[in-house]
C-alpha cells in the first residue's frame, strides 16, 4: 500500500448527483445493486476511478450498456461519456466471513456496517471519499424483522424495506442494520416545533440497559440547540448497539452504531465511569450531525476538523451535565497519559497529519484530544462571543461543505480580524512544548517571564514558536485573589509580563485550568503548592498542587530512595478533609500519577525508567497515606455513603468515588475487610467493582472473583470488566501469567474486540507487569496481534501502539521488544495497518 501526501489533494472529476443502493442481504452472498447519477466536472477526461476492495463484480454498465473498465489497484478505471451518465453495478459480497468488522459484516447473527474511513469500498464500487457527497435511496431485502438505513423511512413491505437520506453525504456515513432487535422508542420535539422520532435498537435481552442512552440523547439534543444553535434534521434518529464493533461509536447520518460497551447501561451492571462515558459518547455522536455530516471533511487529513471540534464540544456537555472543574481535571489526566506519551514517542504526528499508509492509524488521541485542545485555546483566544459568531459562521458559510482547517480558521480571521498563521502551528507541529517559567518581586512589580521550548518529533526537528495562552492568576500571601485570571499570550521564544501596585510578592497560579497543552517547569516550593492547593481559586491548579507534591515525593523515592514527604501527607490530609470542596475533586486528590506518567517525566529528563522500581515507590507512596491519612480515610468511608436506590449522577457518584478511593487505600490495612463487606452488600456495579478491584489489589479475591463470574457468566459486558480487571489490578509478576491462562478461558472470545481488549488492555496498562524484565508479557501481547492480525487488522494495529515508549526503557527490554516488532514486520501477510504501525515504532 502506498503512502498518500496531504499535498496532492486533487478534486474528484465527477459530480454524483444520485445513488440507489439495492441489498438483497444473504450471509455469504449480498447482492448489492447500485445505480449512480454521475456528471462530469470540467477536469473530467473520459476514465473514471472506483475505489472497490474485496468485491465480486457481477455486471457493470453505463447508460444501460456494458461498461468497458480495467481492473486496477484499489478498484477500477472506467471509460465514461462526456456528458452525464448512470452508472449501474452489481456485486457479490460475503458479511458472515467479514472478521476485519470494516464494511457489511455479521454480528451476534445481525447484519451492521461499519464504514468509516474508506469501508464503503468494500460494499460496492464507488468514489469512496469524504469530498463526494450525495443524496441516499437504500432498498434492503431480507427476512430480518428490522432494516435500516440512513435517513428517513420511505416504504417497507413484507422483507423489505426502503429509506431515504436527503442530506448530501459522503460514503463513509452510509449505514445500514437488519436484525431480530428490538427497540426503546424516545421522542424529541426541536426547537422550531417539528416531532423526531428516537429509537435505541438492541438485542432483546438487551431492552432494560437502554433507558439512561434514550435520556442522554434527549439531553444531547437540547444542548445542541441551546448552546451551538443547531436543530436536527431527519423525522427519526436510530441507535444501534452492535456486540462486535472496532471502536466506541460511529455517527451514520440519522442511524448511529455504538459499541454494546457504549451505549447499554444499568446501574447493576454498569460503574459511573460507564455512564459517564456513554453519556458523553452518546453526545459526540449526536453532535456529528452538524459538526462532521453537515459539514464534513475535504480529506482524511482534515479528519481533526470535525473530531477535534467534536471532543470540544462533548466535553464542554459533560461540563455542563455534571462538574466542569471535575471533567477538566479527567480530560487533562487522559490528555497527559495518552497524548503527551504519544508526543513523546515514535508515533508522534500534527493534530492534522501529513501523510498516511492507513488513515485509520491516525484516529489517534493526538487527532481527538489534542485537537480538542487546540479548539479549546482558540475559543480562550478570541473570547466566548467571538468564539460564538465563528461558529455561527461556520455553520452558515459551509453547511453542505467538505471542508478544510483553512476554512475553518478563516471564519475565525473573518469574525475578529486577527491573523491566525502562527496559531496555525498547532496544526502542523507535532509534539508538546514546554513552558518556562521564572518570576521577581521589586518594589511592588511583579515579572514573569515566559519561555518557550520545543523537542524534536519525527521527520520535524527545526520548531516555530507558538501562539501559547497562558491563563495566570495572583494571590497575596493571605490568600487573597489579588490579581484575577487573565489570558497572557505568548507568542516569541520568550517573553516578560508585569503586573504593578502589589503589595507584596503574590503566588502565582499559572496554566489555570490548563490553558494550553504544555508541559509546565517552574520552581515551586512545597509551601506554595500547600498553598496553591489550599487557596487556589482554579479548581484546576488547586488538585494540581497536589498533583505536583505527590509526583515529586514519587521521584524523590524512586531516584534518591527517600522517604515520603511529610509535608505533602500532611497536606493531603488537610484537603481530604476540607468539606467545602466536592467529594469528587477529593477522589482526583487520591489519583497518584501512574507508573506510565512517572515513566514519562523520568524519561523526558533524559533518564532510564525501571518500571519495577516506580511500582514499589507507589506502592510505599500509598501504604503511607494509608497509615497517615487513617483516621480521615475510615471517616471519609463513613460520612460519605450514599443510602436509596442507585442513581447516576454526578452528585452521588462524586461520593461513590470518594468513598471508594478510601476504600483502595483502607484495604491496604485491613486486610480486605471492608472491602468484603461491601463486595456483599453491593447493590449496583460501582460499589461492587470498587471492591472487588481493591481485592485484587490486594490479593485476596479468590473467593469473589469466582462469585462474580458465577453470576455474571451470561453478561458480555460485564464479562469484559471480569476479563481486564484481573490482568489490570494482578502483582505484576503475575501479569503475563494471569494473562496467558485467560486467554484460554471458555470465554475468551479473542475475535470479538471488547474481548480482546479487555485482557489485554488489562494487561498493557499493568505497566510493570507489561514491561517485566523477562519481557514475557511482550511476547504474549506480540503472538495475540499476529493472531489478531490475520482476522482484524484495525484492531490490532491499535493495540500495537502499546510499544510507543520501548525507547524509553534499558537496553535488555528495548532489546526484547525490538526483537517483537521486527518478529511482527517479518510476518508474512501482515496487513498494511500493522506494517505502518509496526514500522513507525521500529524506526
Ligand atoms: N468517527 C468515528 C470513528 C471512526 C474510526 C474509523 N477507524 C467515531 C467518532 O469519532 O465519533
Ligand atoms: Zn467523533
């Protein structure tokens, strides 16, 4: 497969003014009939390419005659008039065979599709990219009770069915379900008075987990209309949920497929981390409508266009559902694990990439979240309401557009009048930058001086400064807010800003609510951070004076072998006990940085992470806040149930989680007593899970890890939390073990990726089990992605990222995982996904 540049965008020749789809469904041979409008546009010149993948071509004609076409790489040359034609094709394919779960394929004994980035191409012949946008007439022939497709219903009869789509769209939204479902009916009447019709169609052993989904919808729509202005479109909205599916949800026009995982919730089988994230996937999906179908994508390399925006607009939902402070604090928490540590590896790309072998490479946390980030600092830039009429003017200047960053930051420019090429680095560059930051005190000045640093990336070692806004508030030694937050953009290498009139030196409080993605150095005393975690107005930076304390107690004690900070155990105490902040934002308090996370910051020092020592720091780190902080931690434990019927909100699941990060920590102590007693009395998943991992933690779960799997044999998706925990929370000596042995479980249904990734994200998170000196949880994970391979390449190209840190680690580890990677390139019939992957890391 080759690679394909960014640069050599050239527009398709051909208009499609209108397809007509034809399925007659059958598990090894669909028969899809297509009848396509196309005209020629200027640069047309009578040879007309189809993109086509694993297609059986049984006719093919042009105005009624049989066309005259070459099979060629990736698809067909057709020779075409000059003027309009219909273009009509008949195709055999196999959905029951599809184990790649790209294209028609089976799942649970139901047909679904999955075609976003280039899997339409595998249902029928077609210019199968994002600039080609089209009106949809879908006909389905199948005894299935239920066939869907995109837009609304048009016809249906006894096996068959017909629907509509009036919105011009491209392939990669095309959609289509038939199945035994059934479905939760929902109904939302929009803003300007027209009735949708809701559905969620699942299994029917499924129908009681889908009543939370149906809410978030309703509340995604709402949002949608008050915040952004945007209504919906279509006479009905469907939900799929699919058992076997690559990723978490895919935003078809009117016909959305999730993930079971992703969508399927009750409070007996589901945590409040699972509701809170079908919550805010349920979101993302629905507000694709606008930002990615009504105004979709030029090229796959604008793909941050409507994924960045998208995340944006997710999280600021999640802000405004439950707690901004606490969903900031999470989203930096993922943003530094993942993309930082992709930053800083072999993997590293810009936030719009450009080149690619295999575009679904790049649906990467750089091109989510970090693009997400970069929205995130325009809206900070330019203020709300400018923020506000640029998108209005984005929606009004591009509705029905494939569009591209260009356009997107011109609206921007156009609204405000401000040159965005510097800003537009964000785009381009790849990687963190580092923020420096130094301070003085004269006679009632205050300076900071600001300065900017960049490493090398991959293929980008010569950096550009950045447009960085640094968000940065003053507090006199009292604890007063003397200075309040105020944006300082930093646009040179290095710059100073004054602040005048302060009567004494102030505390700084800087990078407020993480203003940009940046890795932030400053010489901060223990003091200040007691001090900024007890006064700091920002939510943010107050948990990350914390943060900050606990991460440096953590290096001092891997590196210096020191013994906790006093100081910052004390601290700790005094916040868990402060009853003025949100048990929530105390749970975060609890939230160590991971082995990976210290991994990182000893490694961008230029130092060698042992991933077994950083283990056993945190392991003493957490034993001496169990005996420290003792007497709070029972009595947080106590004061802080929740009593009544489960529900899901952020109030009470605040508390859950606070409870059950004292619940972690009280178990180190007590031998798993409390933790037992609270295993027993779980009514709901949260409590029940938190105190089967604490047991795990500790390794006295024998007796419940077999109960639970007793009782929850019959549910996957609980299955799945059964499968990971165990790999996750194991002793890390244990983990490839542990590992190997499920594998060989009844229930280990390898090719069903939940399954897959269950065990063995279980697994790759387990840092010092994964990274164990003999490397034998290298080669398991490396024979399960060959394996994985054969039967599904996206999902195992996806897994493989697992070894973007091996350069960070000591030479017999680097030496064993090389040795992987290279085992993997050498693999005859590697798929061009894991080739791309596998040959960037190897690099
Ligand atoms: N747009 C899809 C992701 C498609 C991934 C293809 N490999 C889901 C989402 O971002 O909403
Ligand atoms: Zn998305």
């Amino acid at each position: 497969k080759q690679t394909i540049y960014l640069k050599d965008y050239k527009p398709f020749a051909y208009v499609v003014e209108d397809v007509h789809l034809t399925f007659a469904l059958h598990p090894t041979a669909t028969r899809v009939v297509s009848r396509i409008q196309f005209a020629p546009t200027e640069t047309a010149d009578g040879v007309m390419f189809l993109h086509g993948e694993d297609l059986t071509l049984i006719s093919a004609a042009i105005d009624g005659e049989p066309a005259s076409y070459r099979k060629v790489s990736g698809g067909i040359e057709v020779d075409v008039p000059d003027g309009p034609f219909t273009w009509q094709a008949e195709v055999e394919i196999s959905p029951s065979t599809n184990t790649a779960l790209e294209g028609l394929y089976m799942s649970s004994g139901m047909y679904c599709t999955q075609c976003e980035a280039e899997g339409f191409r595998k249902i029928t012949y077609y210019p199968d990219r994002p600039d080609v946008m089209a009106p949809f007439t879908v006909r389905i022939e199948s005894d299935m009770p239920v066939l869907l497709s995109n837009g609304n219903p048009q016809a249906s009869g006894d096996g068959w069915a017909e629907w509509h789509d009036p919105w011009p769209k491209p392939a990669y939204l095309f959609a289509l379900v038939a199945g035994e479902l059934v479905n939760h009916a929902g109904q939302f009447t929009t803003m300007s008075g027209k009735d949708v019709e809701l559905n969620i169609w699942v299994r029917p052993a499924d129908i009681n987990k889908c009543e939370f989904g149906m809410g978030a919808l309703i509340r995604s729509m709402k949002w949608d209309e008050e915040v952004y202005g945007r209504e919906y479109d279509l006479d009905v909205f469907n939900i799929v949920a699919v058992d076997d599916f690559n990723m978490g949800a895919m935003e078809n026009k009117g016909l959305n497929i999730f993930n079971s995982s992703c969508v399927l919730a009750s409070p007996e089988t589901s945590t409040d981390a699972n509701f809170e994230r079908i919550e805010a996937i349920i979101a993302h999906e629905y507000f694709h409508n606008w930002t990615g179908n009504r105004i979709t994508c030029r090229d796959w390399f604008q793909l941050c266009l409507k994924e960045g925006l998208t995340v944006f607009r997710d999280q600021t939902f999640t802000g405004d559902m439950r707690s901004h402070a606490v969903k900031r604090i999470d989203d930096v928490i993922t943003l530094r694990a993942r993309q930082f540590r992709e930053d800083q590896g072999p993997l590293a790309h810009p936030v719009r990439p450009e080149s690619f072998v295999e575009i679904n490479n790049f649906y990467t946390v750089t091109v989510y979240e970090k693009g997400a980030e970069v929205i995130g600092m325009l809206k900070r830039l330019v203020g709300d309401a400018a923020y506000k009429k640029a998108l209005n003017l984005y929606f009004d200047r591009h509705d029905g557009d494939a569009a591209t960053i260009e356009d997107w930051l011109k609206v921007f420019e156009d609204v405000t009048g401000r040159d965005l090429s510097q800003f537009k680095l964000w785009y381009s560059q790849a990687g963190t930058p580092h923020l420096h930051v130094t301070d003085s005190y004269d006679n009632g000045t205050y300076s900071l001086t600001l300065r900017q640093s960049h490493k090398p990336s991959p293929n980008q070692t010569d950096k550009q400064p950045m447009v960085i806004p640094v968000a940065v508030g003053l507090l006199s030694p009292n604890g007063d807010e003397v200075v309040p937050t105020q944006v300082l953009e930093l646009t040179e290498v290095e710059q100073t800003f004054t602040f005048d009139g302060l009567a004494s030196k102030p505390i700084p409080s800087i990078l407020r609510d993480f203003s940009a993605p940046v890795v932030l150095h400053q010489d901060q005393s223990d003091a200040d951070r007691e001090f900024l975690l007890a006064n700091d107005t920002d939510p943010f930076n107050k948990w990350e004076s914390g943060r900050m304390l606990a991460r440096d107690t953590l290096l001092d004690m891997i590196e210096n072998d020191a013994a906790p900070n006093a100081n910052y155990l004390a601290a700790l105490d005094r916040a868990l006990n402060d009853e003025t902040t949100d048990p929530a934002f105390r749970a975060l308090l609890l939230a160590l940085p991971t082995i990976d996370d210290l991994s990182q910051e000893i490694a961008s020092k230029g130092g060698t992470p042992d991933p077994t020592a950083i283990y056993d720091a945190r392991r003493a780190l957490r034993g001496a806040i169990a005996r420290h902080c003792g007497d709070t931690l029972t009595s947080l434990y106590k004061t802080h149930q929740v009593t009544g019927a489960y529900v899901p909100d952020a109030e009470t699941g605040g508390k859950r989680a606070l409870t059950n990060a004292a619940l972690s920590l009280i178990s180190l102590l007590d031998n798993g007593d409390t933790a037992r007693t609270q295993y027993a009395a779980a009514d709901n998943m949260t409590q029940e899970l938190a105190a089967l991992s604490a047991l795990i933690q500790i390794g006295a779960a024998e007796t419940e890890l077999a109960d639970f799997a007793d009782r929850w044999k019959d549910d996957r998706l609980v299955m799945d939390k059964w499968f990971s925990l165990q790999t996750a929370l194991c002793e890390p000596q244990d983990a490839a073990k542990i590992a190997d042995t499920l594998t060989k479980h009844p229930d280990f249904d390898w090719k069903n990726p939940n399954r897959f990734r269950s065990l063995f994200g279980g697994l790759i998170s387990n840092t010092a089990g994964f990274h164990a000196a003999d490397g034998s949880a290298y080669i398991l994970l490396t024979d399960w992605l060959i394996k994985l391979d054969a039967a599904n390449p996206q999902t195992a190209a996806r897994v493989s990222s697992a070894f973007d840190t091996w350069t960070r680690y000591d030479e017999g580890r680097k030496l064993i995982i090389k040795t992987q990677l290279d085992r993997i390139l050498a693999t005859e019939g590697i798929s061009p996904d894991m080739a791309e992957m596998v040959g960037r890391m190897a690099k």
